[in-house]
C-alpha cells in the first residue's frame, strides 16, 4: 500500500511541488507589488506641475491603446483566420 512512496521518483515530484507552491507565490505576486509601487512613483510625477500636462497625454494615449486592443478582441473572433 505504502510502496509508491518508498519510488525515489515520486519523492522527487513530491518535493518539486512542494517547491513550485511558494515559487508560484512569489512570481504572481511580484507584479502586483511593482505595478503598486510603479503607481506611486507615477502620482508622485504627474503632482509635479512640469510632468501634469505629459500625465494627461500620457493617459489619453493609454486609454486609445486599450480602446483599439479592446476593438480588435472584439472583433477578431468574428473573422475567422
């Protein structure tokens, strides 16, 4: 009952999973802490009155670029390749 355990390969898988779990941890969290970061050194630009006038290029640029990347996911599907 117990002789799957006592395979040196499925000790090896059970410890290469036990390692993924915290590596996963780290690697999905670590955009989230720079995006946050990233966004704080962002406002503390844009509330310098010299970057207030490229934030607002900046955003109006951003919002087009989703806009169109929105526009072609919506209509992409419709046209097959």
């Amino acid at each position: 009952m117990v002789e799957w355990w006592n395979n040196g390969l499925q000790k090896q898988k059970v410890a290469t999973g036990i390692l993924f779990i915290p590596l996963f941890a780290i690697w999905h969290c670590l955009p989230i802490v720079v995006a946050g970061s990233s966004g704080a050194a962002v406002r503390g630009l844009l509330e310098n009155s010299i970057w207030q006038g490229a934030g607002n290029w900046f955003r109006k640029g951003a919002g087009a670029v989703i806009g169109a990347l929105g526009a072609y996911f919506i209509v992409n599907p419709s046209f097959p390749a």
